[in-house]
C-alpha cells in the first residue's frame, strides 16, 4: 500500500479563492509542498500570502463559504483528504494530524477547565472513564513541563499565563499522539524569553516521537533556527523551497532577499553603530482580488523586466537539489550569494 | 553627554487594585512603574526594551502627561514637566508627541487624513495660519511617503504601514523636539517595518529628533537606538550604549533576553540561557530583585538587598555601563560558528 515515494502530508497544486464574482480574492494559486515524518517544514510569509489558510485546508477547517477549493490535492500517507467525507476527516483530526494556533486564549473554551478539554479526547477516542481520562490529561501537562500538572489540571485558561496556555494547547494537540502536526505561529503573541521555551519544546517533542511539523511563521529567526526545509509564500503562491542553510546562504528570489534584508538583526549594530542598513521591498504586497499579471512581484522587483510582467515563472530548480524558485532570473540570484549587488540592472540583457 | 531635553529620576507610578463596588477599598498595588531614572539628549534615540507587563509603556503615558505619576520628577529643558499646568502644558505639548503602536485604533476612522494630520494646528493655531494648512499637511504627507494628493482619504483606505506614516505626520505636524514612539513598528510586516525604520531615522536626522524608542523587539532597537535601558517589572535593570548592552550585557536578565532571540541565519548556533518560568505579577514583586525568581545566578543576598543600578566596582567583574545585579559580570560566551 506504501509506495517508496509517499510522503506524509502532500500537498499538490492546492487552489483556494475568496467570494464570488467580480470581488473574488485568489488566496491560494497553486500550492504544493511535503512533509516528512519527524522533519520541519516551515511556511514563512507575511499576512495575507496565504499561509494559514494552507493550514486550514490541511486540516479540513477551512470555512466553505466564504472559502472555496477550486482544484488540488491534500494527500494524507497517500489518502486524497480533500474529497473526503467529514466523518472521516473527523476521524483523522486529533488521531493523525492536529493543530496549534496563534491565539491561546480565544481557542481554549473559557467554561471549561484545561483537563477536561484534554481529557475529552481520551473519554471519546480512547473510551476511557472521567476519571482515567484526567489522569492522563495531567501525564499530557507534565509533558509539556506545566510545573505542579496534577493541581493545574483542574484550573480554567484564565488561571493561566501566556505561555502554559500555549503549552496546553500543545499538550491538547499531542494527546492522540498524531503525526503530523501544524502550528500556525505557535509563539507570535508571547515575549521573546517564552517564546524560546515554547520553540524547544515543539521542536524536542517532534525529534522524540518522530511527528512531521509544519510551522506556519512570519519570523526569520525562528525560521532559521528551527526548520529543515522552508518554503516561501507571497500572493497564495509558494515562491522559493529549499532547505534552510541553502535559503538563507543563496536565496534564488528577489521576495527572500528583500525579507532578509529588511530584517533588523540582533547580532548587527543597525545604523545607531555603523551596522548595516536595512533595505526594505518597496510598495506594498498586492490585493489577492487583483494579483499582477505575469509574476505577482514584479510591481516590487528592482530586477524586473519585460519578461517578468507578461509571464509567470514557473517554481523550479535552481541549482542545488531541492532549492526551486519561481523567478526567471533565479540562477543569476543564486549564483551572486547573499550580497545584493551595488546597482540596480545587474540583470539586464 | 550634552545637556539632556528630557531627564527623568525616580518616577514612580502604582495603580491601586480595588475590591468592593459601594465601599471600595484598596487593596493593593500594582507597580507599573517602580523608579525610574533616565536622560535623553536632543537628537537621540534612547531604546527602552522589555516584555510584556515590564511598564515601558506605562512610563510613555505618564511622561506625555496623560496619567499623572505618584512620585518623582522629570525635566523638560530643565523646567518641573508636572508642574506644568495650563498655557505652559498646552505650549510645551507642541514640543513632545507621541506614535502610537496599532496604526488601525489610533486614528479616527470618520476623519480624513488632512483632518487628522491638521489637527495639531487646530490646537496650536499659532504654528501654522489657517491659509497656509492645507499646504503644510500636504508637505507633512510627502516628508512621511504618502502621496499628498491623498490627502481627502480617509484611514480604512491605506494599508497598515501607510497609517503608521499618517500617525508619524500627525506626531511630527508641530516641530516637536521629542517623539516617544510606543512599539511603533510591532504590528507592521517585515517589510513594510523595515521602510518604516528608515523612515524614523531619515526624520531623525533632517529635523534633529530625539526618540524615546519603547519596543519589545531587541532587533529593531538595536538597529535604530544610540542608548538603550532594559526594564524588567518596572524598573531597569542595565542601561548603556546600544554597543555596551549588546555587546557586553552584564546583567543575566538581558544576557538571557538576548540569547532568546532568535537569528535568521541558520549558520549561528548560540547558546541559549533558559529562563523558566513567567515574569512574576508586579502587583506582588519578588522581595529583593525583582529578577531574583527565575534568575540562574540567585544567592540569598538577592531576596534581601534589592541591587542599585550603577557600575559594580569591586565585584571583580567591573562594567562599563550601570547595571543592577549583585553578581554581574559581563558574557561568557560570545557565539559557535
């Protein structure tokens, strides 16, 4: 039944839109990307480029209306999930894959207690007694290293600080033991020293029980330090892949380079010490009802040409093995290393 | 250093925490802000870091003059700033202003950009006369990147980072000599947070600001800020050049707040300090220092003396820059390539 090739997750040429008629937002464009057991595949991106949405076709919790899929594929171990019947991606939410959101507080019930939240799984898929089932939600706590799990079981999220109310929701995620796990910036809201714990712990928890991560984020640096491969999402459409020390050595796409560069690093002195100058991407991303023509960066390029307004490059290989980029000049990129060239047309002609 | 436009020592300001609706009593305090002493110079950027809860943006409002403080004092140009009252507080409000951090909740919505951006010169009619306001917002728009033609939008129809630019108009439309920027970049994407740096320091330099820079995001602050103090539950704890502090950190909370943040270059490996646990309630802070509860370095003499904020002669470990940790000493560890 297993082909040598399979993947875990795979997600192939996934199409999303947004409304009807004239207003119809084109979320998704063409996405496609694997996962592995036990690897991290982080989807880096800025807000509205589509990435949590990908998560939430993934899952099956997408909101059909106003969302539509309008042509793809999501295949679980090989099983097309999108054709599926709810009772069955039911069954397979929680049991083989699950997810981690952003926002703690709005995402656990108020009314209910954190055990009992967890334990509802145990009760329903395990058919354990109220009792037992609270016992393991506490083993589920003290996983996720909630000091005291056995008192803190029966308090409710608001009894909690910001990172046990993520750490919960982790717990939550991990109680059927699932293999694929999503997490749609796990650690956005929380400050920088919590945020570290929460990261190690996701990041402990897939090497030990061998789960495949895909990790939603806006952040270079937790990209950076957590992902093996990353690809990068700009208008519903994936527009570089490649493992994370090849990105950030030779990112093929102008879109990467021009994150990179706007980031203000911690081990750089910035302008207030003589340090580097943040280049920004000019402009802003474009409206997903009104995507440019040809490639969707072009408006922002400092590289663009006619090419790059009448066609949309293809995301392919460039170079190294697995490193694809969907612009026309990504060989010319890749081969100029990091550092952004002084002038403005090294790629003409 | 030069003689500093807004200095500020021992400020202090608690909210009482209530109980009961008709006999209300108090029944506690939460210290927001626990005496706290700074100087900004004119002309530059003094970053104030810290999580959530640390007080950083409390100490914006009380120094704009918006919640008045429980003790301590502040100088603007060397005159009492809360002794101001009247004309004096109306006048010197021309000289500091503010940039709010959520660009969607700080403007109104039913005004329009030269509503909002001229408003200033509704207060302050002295600074621009009425003929001449239309010309001066549309000047304040291009200074900030917006294209003056727009100036009959209203907000809802810019983009996030736009209206952070409207926000910095408005802030600048009075010639202010200071700009205390609270998280003015947290809520904008990466790239569109990287034209807005550039943006506060090409200001910077054409009108001579000096920024108080609150931020939580110890990139950005050390990218843009000359100066940097490090709070922690309402006081600082180490305060130095934006070299010293980043270089040379000798307090363990900012050693471990900067090896928390992560790198975007997947070649670094740095070894982290873990802090375990949250940062206590400053409704009932630690006895001591107030660090002392998830600092890995805590002795016995943490919980009693509350360590002063200043060099640490005789330590054995002398810095170079203020620092308020009995057992400072500066990095060990620098990186692993």
């Amino acid at each position: 039944m297993t082909a040598m090739d399979e993947h875990l997750l795979e997600v192939d040429d996934l199409r999303v839109e947004f409304g009807r008629g004239r207003g119809t937002a084109s979320v998704l464009n063409g996405v496609s990307c694997h996962v592995d057991e036990g690897e991290t595949l982080a989807v880096l991106g800025e807000s509205g480029s589509g990435k949590s949405v990908t998560a939430q076709t993934i899952m099956g919790i997408l909101d059909t209306p106003p969302g539509r899929i309008t042509g793809g594929a999501v295949r679980f171990r090989g099983e097309e999930l999108l054709g599926a019947d709810e009772e069955r991606r039911r069954l397979l939410r929680g049991e083989s894959m699950a997810m981690i959101f952003q926002d703690a507080l709005s995402a656990l019930n108020p009314v209910y207690s954190v055990g009992f939240q967890i334990a509802e799984q145990f009760r329903f898929r395990r058919g354990m007694s109220r009792r037992d089932a609270m016992v393991r939600a506490a083993e589920m706590l003290d996983l996720v290293r909630i000091p005291n799990a056995k008192q803190r079981v029966k308090e409710y999220p608001h009894q909690f600080s910001g990172g046990m109310r993520q750490r919960a929701m982790i717990a939550m995620a991990l109680a059927l033991d699932p293999e694929l796990l999503i997490a749609d910036e796990p650690a956005t809201a929380l400050d920088v020293t919590v945020q570290a714990q929460i990261m190690e712990l996701l990041d402990e928890l897939r090497r030990e029980r061998g789960t495949g991560l895909v990790l939603i984020t806006h952040d270079l640096g937790v990209v950076a330090e957590v992902a093996d491969r990353i690809a990068v999402m700009y208008a519903g459409r994936i527009v570089e892949h490649a493992d994370a020390a090849t990105l950030y050595a030779r990112p093929g796409h102008p879109y990467t380079r021009g994150l990179m560069d706007s980031v203000p690093r911690v081990d750089d002195a910035g302008v207030g010490g003589a340090g580097a100058v943040l280049r920004p991407i000019p402009g802003l991303p474009p409206s997903l009802s009104a995507i440019p023509h040809g490639c969707p960066f072009h408006p922002r390029c400092a590289y663009a040409q006619d090419v790059c307004t009448d066609e949309v490059p293809p995301l392919r290989e460039v170079g190294a093995p697995d490193h694809r980029a969907a612009c026309h000049f990504a060989e010319q990129f890749v081969a100029e290393g990091p550092d952004r060239p002084a002038t403005q047309d090294v790629v003409s002609g | 250093m030069r003689e500093p436009v807004l200095s500020v020592r021992d400020l202090v300001k608690h909210f009482p925490v209530t109980r009961g609706v008709l006999f209300r009593r108090t029944i506690g305090h939460v210290r927001a802000v626990d005496g706290v002493s700074l100087d900004l110079a004119p002309g530059e950027t003094l970053g104030v870091v810290g999580e959530s809860g640390c007080g950083k943006s409390t100490l914006a409002q009380v120094l704009m003059r918006l919640i008045p403080p429980t003790s301590g004092t502040a100088q603007f140009e060397g005159e009492d700033l809360f002794a101001k009252r009247g004309a004096a507080l109306k006048a010197w409000r021309r000289d500091m202003q503010i940039v709010l951090q959520d660009p969607y909740t700080s403007l109104n919505p039913r005004r329009t950009v030269g509503d909002i951006v001229g408003e200033p010169f509704d207060i302050h009619p002295e600074v621009a006369p009425k003929g001449d306001r239309r010309r001066r917002v549309q000047e304040l728009l291009e200074v900030v990147g917006l294209n003056p033609e727009h100036i009959r939008r209203y907000p809802h129809q810019f983009s996030g980072g736009q209206r952070q630019r409207i926000g910095i108009a408005r802030a600048l439309a009075l010639r202010p000599k200071v700009i205390v920027c609270d998280e003015p970049v947290s809520a904008l994407d990466v790239s569109i947070q990287a034209q807005v740096l550039n943006l506060l320091s090409d200001l910077q330099r054409e009108f001579g600001l000096a920024y108080l820079f609150i931020a939580h995001d110890l990139g950005v602050v050390r990218h843009l800020c000359d100066r940097v103090a490090v709070m922690y539950l309402g006081s600082i704890v180490e305060t130095g050049t934006a070299e010293e502090i980043y270089a040379r950190a000798s307090h363990p909370y900012t050693q471990a707040l900067l090896s928390s943040v992560p790198v975007p270059d997947p070649t670094v490996r740095r070894a982290r300090i873990r802090l375990e646990g949250d940062v206590p309630s400053p409704a009932d802070p630690p006895s001591g220092c107030r660090f002392r509860t998830r600092c890995p370095k805590a002795q016995e003499v943490c919980a009693e003396q509350p360590p002063a904020l200043g060099l640490r002669p005789g330590t054995g470990h002398a810095t170079d820059h203020p620092t308020a940790c009995h057992f400072a000493e500066p990095p060990r560890l620098v990186r692993a390539e």
